[in-house]
C-alpha cells in the first residue's frame, strides 16, 4: 500500500483483522453482561454543537505537537476573539502518550511532548476559560503507526484518568479494533465516562461504518459520518454530500460531525474555505478548527470568526440543514432556526458562476409581503418579496438568513448580479458576455447603473445600455459587454469585477459586487491528442493534484507511479483520486473522448469509483461503480459540438479512502 495518510492505512487493517472480544481481569465486560439497556445521555452536554481546535490536520505527530503549542493555541483563543465568538475546546489528537503503559496499566504522556503533564495542560487551559480535550481508540492500539496504547480492554481505567486530569471532551477513535462490535465498544466507554463522575464530551469516531446515527445518540454526544477529511475541494465536497442526508439524526447532545475543518492550511481557496465553514455551519456540525493558528492568515480569522455564521451553527433549536434542491450542482440547504428566521444557504459545486435560486415559501418561511434578508458573509441586510437568489461563483456560497420581518421596508431591495458564465476568451478576439441587475426587492431599485471591470490592458465595453431610472420587483436591467484580451495573453484565469449601483426608495445608496474570472483558451488541436498532454482549464481532485501520465500519488505533484489497470501498464492517461473533475476547452470543434478507465492497481483490494463525461453540462457517458478486482472499462464518449467537456470520478458511493482512478489513454479527437 503506498497511501499517505496514516491513520487511513491503519483504518484498512481493520477489516482483516479476527474477531476478538477481550476479557481484562478487574475490568468490566465490554457487552452488558446482565442484559439491561444502556442509559441514555441526558447531561446536558454539547447542547449545540462542540467548537473549538484539534492539532490533527496542521501538525500529525510531527514534535511541534507539544505542551508550548497547546498552551499557545489557548492564548491565541483569547487574543484573537475566538474564545468569544464561541470556540471552547482546545483538543489533543493521537501521540500525545508513550507507546507504552506503565507497570500499573496506566497511560503515561510522553515526557517530551508535555513535560509537566496532562493536568498542567488542562489547569492551563482551564485558567482561560477554556476546556481540554485529548484523543484514543476503541482498540488495542491508536491509529499512529507508532501505535500508541488504545483503551479496548482498558476503558474505565483510561476514564478516569481524564477525568482525574481534568480533561473534558474525549475523541474516541476506531483503529485496531480487533473486530469487537463497535456498538459494544463504544458503549463501554459511554458507560466508563459517566462512572468517573465528570462531565465529558464523548466524541463517537468510528468514521460512519456501522452507521451510528441509527443507534449513538444515547451514546456519544457527536458521531463522524465519513471517513477523514483532507485539505482538498474534492475531499470536502465528498464529505458534505454523505452528511447532507443525515439532517433528521442530529439535535441538541446528538450531532452529525463531518469532520474537523480545514480552513485555512493552504489547500483551498479563500472562496472555498468560506463554502466550507458555511456549509459546516448549516448542517450544525461542530466547528473544530484543523489549522496552525499560530501560522494563520488575517483571513482565516475573519473566516473562523464570522459571528453571524456562526450563529447558524449554534442556534439552540438544534436542526441540521437539509437540502431543499441539488439540481446541476447548484444546491440550496436550509436550517430552520429558533427564531422562526431560515439560514438559507446557496451553495455552487460547479466550476463556473451559477444562478442558485429558491423561495421563502420553499424554505419553509410563512406568506408575508416581503422578507428581511441578511448576506452573514456581506453582513448588510435587504428586503425581498420572496425570491432567495444569487449568481454565487464557481466553488462559492452565499449564506443569508431569511425571515418574515414586518421591518422589512427599512431595508433596500436586495439586487442581483447575473451572468450567463464566466467568459471563455481567445486572446485576441472579442468575447460577448451579457450581465443582468435584477431587483428581487418589495421596493424598486432606482438610478441603477452597472459597470464591468478587467485585467490592465484588457478591452471592456458595453454594447447596450448600462444604466436604468427604476427596477420595479422582478425587472431587470440586461447589458451586453464585448471582452477583449490582448494578443499573446497567457492561457489561464484572470480576476473581472461586476459592480452594481443603485438608490433604495430611501435615497440610500447601495452597491452590489460579483467577482468572477474570465478564463483565456485556446483552441484544441486538430486530429486526436493525448489528454494527459493537454492543457486544462480546472482540474479538482481528493487527495493531492490531478497527474499527467502518472498515478495518482495523493500527496506531491509528481508522485505518481505508472498508470496501472489490471496488470496493463499505460504510458499516457490522467491519475485522478475521486471526487474528482478535469475540464477542458473543447471549442466546439472535437468528435469523441476515448479512455480505458479504473481503479489503479496500486490500491491493492481497495477502491471503488464510477467515471462520467459531460458536454456542456450534459453528461454523455458514464460507468457502473468499478473495483480493483475489474480490468479497464473501454469508455467512449461523443463530444460533438461542446464547448467544455469535464472528467467526472465519483467516489462510487463509499467515501473517498483509496480511490486511485486511471483515465488510462485518455484521447481527444478534433
């Protein structure tokens, strides 16, 4: 196995592994052993989802994990605001202990990491106001391939500990679990916690296997769904369509976790880390923060401190946001709230601007004649006559709260920015892009005017009107725009702004922004053309980047071995990891896409993937889930006429752990 991740190769043990159930003298049985049903959790605890840091996705067990770091990162909750914007716990993940016990059966923290101790750190930590989590497995051994000692067969031992150190929140890990049930195995735990007396958190990490939330909520106070996340689009999209459907499992003390969050370790743009921690917040997940603080951006903070976003996730009533419509990629997910408001969250999958629309009556909110509209990102408020909608850009979300306000007037209209799709330009040669202002508003936008900005040097021009006296409800003012790159400009994306003005019935004036980018192209080459050759336009992957010619190495461009499908090597292809999308520029003037695809052989038994084209946003062609165990599927997909055809691999419906996917000769012909 070549897999990077630790934790994940140690997770794929697990299934080979002979069921043992352990029999510790002087430690109560795993199972009940008189029968009696395990008491639910009624603590009061995780009321609203857990807030707070994990060291896991900025550190591992690298040896700047240690007592001055977790120290640093308390002081760091209270200098930045986010100790008051609602993050609590300051959590250890694994290696924190020595690979051994004591002679006495006791956990011993290793003695260079925390010199002084666990309670040192927890007294620490507490003396912020702040609370202390620490980290094991419900087996033999943690998921490190160190291997830390686990607390199967040692739980009310371990328990106490914690609790004697003063620690408050517990995540409970499912490496080298012996095959003991896991229901067994985590209720042991429950039961050791509650023993020792001290309230505690008891995070349920069995990564979604045995699908807890059908039997945890009187167990844990959170349960993961999915296996873990890494710091990539496509392994955050993956993560979020497995936990969408799970809204009606989660409430106050029961909560869905999707895992920690990654904003701000580098692998994704700030656009993307914003849909992220928005889409986190509507599904009421707990907001476990996985970057270096100490390291972190301005912009990260202002990420991780939005206290209107984060209002959405710790609302009390406790609901989990649920999908309303996902129709193209364009989804609309909304939370009902204590107040009777909706957090409506607009959410764009895809790699180009897209309108997502929906309605208060569709989101649950009562007639009215108009809606307050709150942008938590933009922090400004509009009045609506019910239509929920914005062009979000590619990867983005815009999250408002929606609600049937009778102040709804002392607002201006809300206003949105349209655009067909960001502009595919040949340098050179102008492009036409129409836009569209349209006043969604009870009340009209007046003295509206609209311009459009571009790179230095770039052309711009409108070629019909740019201004309007008035948008009454549901007009819209249409502008056509010639774009203009300059002969020789580079392939790639470059940044143009759409900016909206206009007065609300107050004389207030309001500006509206769309940032998009306009992507320079060009044409295919005639004849057929090896993809793995080819220029892209974007390329979205779930561990590490897209790879010419090689696999797919999840970490490093270029790590990648031989494309490698049923003992057939390929000299040419793409190396993928699902969720996965290339997307080229296809102008029009190509035939056909032609692959072998599957799941490379790298991967041992591991892996399961299903491959799709689409032509403008139509898919052409597609498999049935593929194995490791298949040979490579001939794949042929007609292309006539597109503009931009993607490459689509999906996780086949189990997560994302090992699949390594090979578009092995993957040919364009034009």
């Amino acid at each position: 196995m070549r897999h990077l991740h630790t934790r994940t190769a140690a997770r794929r043990m697990v299934a080979a592994l002979t069921v043992l159930l352990f029999a510790v003298p002087g430690a109560p049985a795993v199972a009940n052993e008189e029968g009696r049903a395990s008491p639910a959790l009624a603590d009061g605890l995780a009321l609203t989802p857990p807030m707070g840091f994990n060291n896991w996705n900025s550190t591992h067990c690298r040896a700047e994990f240690n007592e001055s770091m977790v120290k640093g990162i308390a002081d760091i909750f209270v200098e930045k605001g986010l100790k008051a914007a609602g993050y609590q716990y300051v959590n250890l993940d694994d290696c924190w202990a020595l690979p051994a016990r004591d002679a006495d059966g006791k956990l011993v923290p290793d003695p260079a990491r925390f010199p002084n101790g666990i309670k040192a750190v927890a007294d620490y930590v507490h003396s912020k106001g702040l609370k202390l989590g620490i980290y094991t497995s419900a087996g033999t051994k943690t998921c490190s391939d160190v291997g830390f000692p686990g607390a199967l067969g040692h739980e009310y031992s371990d328990a106490q500990q914690f609790a004697d150190w003063g620690v408050d929140y517990l995540k409970y890990d499912n490496c080298n679990n012996q095959g003991v049930d896991a229901k067994l195995r985590y209720t042991t735990m429950r039961d050791a916690l509650k023993a020792t007396g001290r309230p505690i958190v008891y995070s349920v990490c069995e990564w979604g296997q045995n699908k807890p939330w059908e039997w945890a909520a009187d167990v844990g106070h959170l349960w993961r769904t999915t296996g873990d996340i890494s710091d990539t689009w496509g392994s955050m999209l993956s993560i979020l369509k497995q936990n969408l459907p799970l809204a009606p499992h989660a409430g106050p003390g029961h909560w869905n976790d999707p895992d920690m969050l990654e904003v701000g370790n580098g692998g994704m743009t700030a656009t993307e880390y914003r849909s992220h921690f928005s889409m986190w917040s509507v599904m009421a997940a707990p907001l476990l923060i996985g970057s270096d603080l100490r390291t972190a951006s301005d912009e990260t903070f202002e990420i991780l401190g939005n206290k209107e976003v984060i209002a959405v996730d710790q609302d009390p009533l406790g609901k989990q946001g649920s999908v309303i419509s996902s129709e193209g990629g364009r989804w609309v997910v909304a939370k009902e709230m204590k107040d009777g408001s909706r957090a409506v969250a607009l959410f764009n999958e895809t790699g180009s601007p897209q309108r997502v629309a929906t309605t208060a009556a569709a989101v649950g909110l009562p007639d009215a004649a108009a809606y307050t509209l709150r942008d938590l990102w933009q922090h400004e408020s509009y009045n609506t006559a019910g239509t929920i909608s914005a062009t979000v850009p590619a990867h983005g979300t815009v999250l408002v709260r929606v609600s049937a306000d009778r102040r709804w007037n002392q607002h201006p209209p809300a206003v949105e920015l349209g655009l067909d799709s960001s502009p595919l330009v040949q340098a050179g040669l102008p492009a036409t892009l129409p836009t569209t202002v349209t006043d969604l508003g009870r009340t009209p936008a007046r003295q509206v005017s609209v311009r459009l900005s571009g790179p230095a040097g770039w052309s711009v021009k409108p070629t019909s009107p740019t201004t309007s006296k008035a948008l009454s409800t549901g007009r819209s003012l249409r502008t056509k725009w010639t774009v203009t790159a300059p002969q020789g400009t580079p392939t790639g994306s470059y940044d143009l702004t759409l900016k909206a003005s206009y007065r609300s019935p107050a004389g207030v004036r309001v500006e509206n922004v769309l940032p998009f980018t306009a992507t320079v192209v060009v044409p295919p080459p005639a004849g057929t053309s090896e993809l793995g050759d080819l220029p892209w336009l974007s390329a979205a992957n779930g561990f590490g980047p897209v790879e010419r010619n090689t696999s797919n190495g999840e970490s490093a461009a270029g790590d990648g071995h031989p494309i490698t499908i049923g003992g057939v090597v390929y000299a040419k292809g793409l190396g993928v990891h699902a969720e996965s999308a290339v997307e080229y520029y296809t102008g029009a003037a190509c035939e056909t896409v032609t692959a072998a695809v599957g799941v490379d052989d790298e991967k041992g038994a591991n892996g399961t993937v299903a491959f799709e084209v689409w032509a403008d946003g139509t898919k052409v062609a597609s498999t049935g889930v593929l194995t490791n165990a298949m040979p490579a599927e001939p794949l042929t997909a007609d292309i006539t006429g597109a503009r931009l055809v993607r490459l689509v691999v999906t996780d086949g419906g189990d997560g994302i752990d090992s699949d390594h996917a090979d578009w092995a000769d993957a040919r364009l012909s034009c």
